[in-house]
C-alpha cells in the first residue's frame, strides 16, 4: 500500500514491521477451578465469625429468626445464615435538645437548634427548655431487633414522650429549680414501664436531666426573680440566725430569773419554818421552866450583843467614884 508515486515511499506499510504478541491459550477446565476455589475461600472465610464479650450473635437463617450466639468464635451455613451483632453488655446512650460532637477531656456539643425537641411545657402553661440524657442496655437482643420496628427511633420517641408527661404535670419552678430529681425518677419509670409494655427489649439504666432553663426571650426577666428569691432566702436566714441566737439566750434569762426567784421563795420558807419550829420549841421548854428559860434566854441575847459594844464601863448607882475599867474585851488597855 503507497500514498502516491510507485515503489516504497516514506508512508508505504510494512505488516512485518508490526511486533508479534504471543497469546497463551486458555483451557476452560482451568477457569472452573479457579472460579471453585475462589468460590470455597470466600465459603469458608464467610462460614466463621466471633462474638466480643459486650456482644451477642443473632443468626437468622433465609432473613427467619434461628438462634442466639454468646462470645466466643462460631460457624454459619455460607450464603444461607447470616449473623447480626447486638452489643448487649454496653451502655448505650441518647442525648435530647443537645448533640456531643466529640467526648473526652473536653467535651464539645454540636451547634444546631433542636427547640422542637427541648421545649416543653409545664403544669402551669409555661414553656420550660429541657436537655436530658437516656442511658440504657439491650437486656434481650432478639426482643429488640424483631418486636418492634426502628428500635432506637422507637425507644427516643417514647422517651421524649415520658419526659413531656411528666413536665406537663408539674410547674416551671418545680422543673427548673427543686423537683428535677422527682422528674428524671419519674420519667425514668414511665419509660421502663413503655419499654416492657411494647417488650423492646430495653432495660432503662438511668435518665438525667441535663439542663433546664426558661426560653431565651424570658431568661432575663427569669433570672431578676431568681435574684429576688435568692435575696429573700438570704434574709430570711439572716433572720432566722438572729431569732436562733436571741430567742434560746431570752429563755436562758429568763429560766435562770425563774429559779433565782423559785430558790429565794424556798429559802425564805424554810427560815420560817426554822424559825417556827425553834419558837415552839423553846416555848415548850418555857412552860416546863419558864424563869429558867427567861434567864437562859436573857443571858443568851447578852452574850450575842456586848461583844457589839466596844468598851463597856459598870458604875454602881450608889458609889462615889467610877469603879476601874473592866477590860471584858480581852484587850490591853493602854
């Protein structure tokens, strides 16, 4: 073949010039046993599974429920059985009007508006923001994978359904300062008893409330009452200290009066009576002797009053002079 002229030119084809490829020649019994042993590797990596600790193995045989597999290593029927893994040792969670973008020394939380599923309203038609968590295990897996359809969809509905019953019967102080603990128990009961109702297969382990709070356009007027009943509060244990240190000091006071005045009455009873019993006493022995007990008496007063004397001088009515000092102090005379 030439493009022009005759003979050979710069453009003539040469078909020995083409390079000869070698092609090998297939048999088709080799395919086959290729096809076959690729056919039984794949059979026998797909017939053996394992279960870990926190899990268990649900086989189901043509899509129909068979048998539950615990941890360990086992064997399915290729291409007939199939297993799917519940972890039903773990601790699974649900977050409600708020999303973790990330766990760890310092949790971070998605930014995005989930209003719709926080807003709640109280026993007193207000509208409270409610941020909770669910925290729950898989108590049997077959109960959670074929009773109900959407498991995990299913339980957050019920869940969002306990938590506005229970907030719909109670106000918005109780819900935002001091019922919190009452709500997470109670809305905790009411999700177990849902989940054994409609048997999910769901044990309920814990429900906390994360955070409250009233809707943004109110929290400014919410938190000037806050600060007022905090005020009040403060006050009121101001005087409340005040009254537990003057009241039981008045009392003290007056207990101490009262005993003073209870102890006198007792003393002055008891002198007289004394004083009683001695005047009968000493009028009987007057009766018996009356001069001697006159006497006795007599010398009885005068010995309890001369020695408040000081110096005592005798004179005799008929003498003359002053008899000399009788020194009955005991004193020298100087």
């Amino acid at each position: 073949m030439s493009f022009g002229g005759s003979g050979k030119g710069p453009f003539d084809f040469d078909a020995s010039r083409i390079p000869r490829i070698n092609i090998p020649n297939f048999v088709p019994k080799n395919v086959v046993g290729i096809v076959v042993a690729l056919l039984v590797a794949v059979s026998l990596f797909s017939a053996v599974y394992q279960i870990q600790p926190d899990e268990n193995g649900i086989v189901l045989r043509f899509g129909e429920y068979v048998r539950v597999t615990d941890p360990g290593l086992h064997f399915v029927v290729p291409f007939v059985e199939q297993v799917i893994k519940v972890p039903v040792e773990r601790q699974l969670k649900q977050e409600f009007g708020f999303r973790t973008a990330e766990a760890g020394v310092r949790t971070q939380y998605v930014d995005a508006d989930f209003h719709d599923e926080s807003a709640m309203l109280t026993g007193d038609l207000n509208v409270a923001v409610v941020e909770w968590i669910v925290q729950y295990k898989i108590k049997d897996a077959e109960q959670f994978l074929f009773n109900v359809r959407a498991p995990e969809s299913t339980f957050r509905d019920m869940s969002e359904a306990a938590m506005r019953q229970v907030i719909g019967d109670h106000s918005v102080d109780e819900v935002i300062t001091t019922g919190r603990a009452s709500i997470a128990a109670q809305a905790k009961d009411i999700l177990q008893a849902l989940c054994d109702t409609y048997e999910i297969g769901i044990d309920v382990q814990q429900l906390v409330l994360q955070d409250v709070n009233p809707p943004d356009p109110v929290k400014p007027s919410f938190n000037e009452v806050n600060e007022a009943i905090q005020e009040k509060e403060q006050l009121t244990n101001i005087a409340r200290t005040e009254y537990n240190q003057a009241i039981p000091k008045a009392r003290g006071e007056a207990q101490q009066l009262i005993e003073e005045a209870e102890g006198y009455a007792a003393a002055r009873v008891n002198r007289a009576l004394g004083e009683a019993a001695r005047f009968e006493s000493i009028y009987a022995e007057y009766r018996k002797a009356p001069r001697v007990t006159r006497n006795r008496m007599y010398l009885e007063m005068l010995n309890e009053v001369l020695p408040r004397l000081g110096k005592k001088f005798i004179v005799d009515n008929e003498g003359s002079s002053v008899l000399p000092l009788l020194n009955l102090t005991g004193e020298k005379d100087q």
